[in-house]
C-alpha cells in the first residue's frame, strides 16, 4: 500500500506503508483507504474494508483535511 499526502508530497515521495498500519490509520479515521481503479466494477470486487473507490475521492478531494493521510491500493 502506498501513503501520501497529496498536498506535502510528489509522486517521487510517497512512502510506503504496512496493512496493518494502513487499517489502524483507517480505523481511527486518519486516513482515507482509496482503490487506485478508475472502474467502479474493479472497486466493488477488490473492496477492502473502509475503502471508497476512486471516483468518490476525486469528488471529495477538494474537502480533505490537508492533514489527512491518503492510502491507495
């Protein structure tokens, strides 16, 4: 899984970042948990727990917090 800030950091500073870890951040709502896939019918059958497709972050992205961590997968 990847992690980044899309405000604080390029493409080329992404940190990489354990599942475990990823879920915790999710869990306790630090973090958003987004599929990569552009195609809502690859979202709905590679869903992980928490996630949201990529479509409703592009909607949302705007109204991030700029503190909010960003974990695609």
């Amino acid at each position: 899984m990847h992690r980044l800030s899309i405000r604080r950091k390029t493409m080329s500073q992404v940190d990489l970042i354990d599942a475990r870890d990823a879920f915790k951040h999710v869990q306790d709502d630090s973090a958003l948990l987004i599929c990569a896939y552009e195609s809502d019918e690859k979202f709905h059958k590679l869903q992980l727990d928490g996630a949201i497709p990529l479509s409703e972050f592009q909607a949302i992205a705007p109204k991030v917090a700029n503190d909010k961590e960003l974990v695609f997968y």
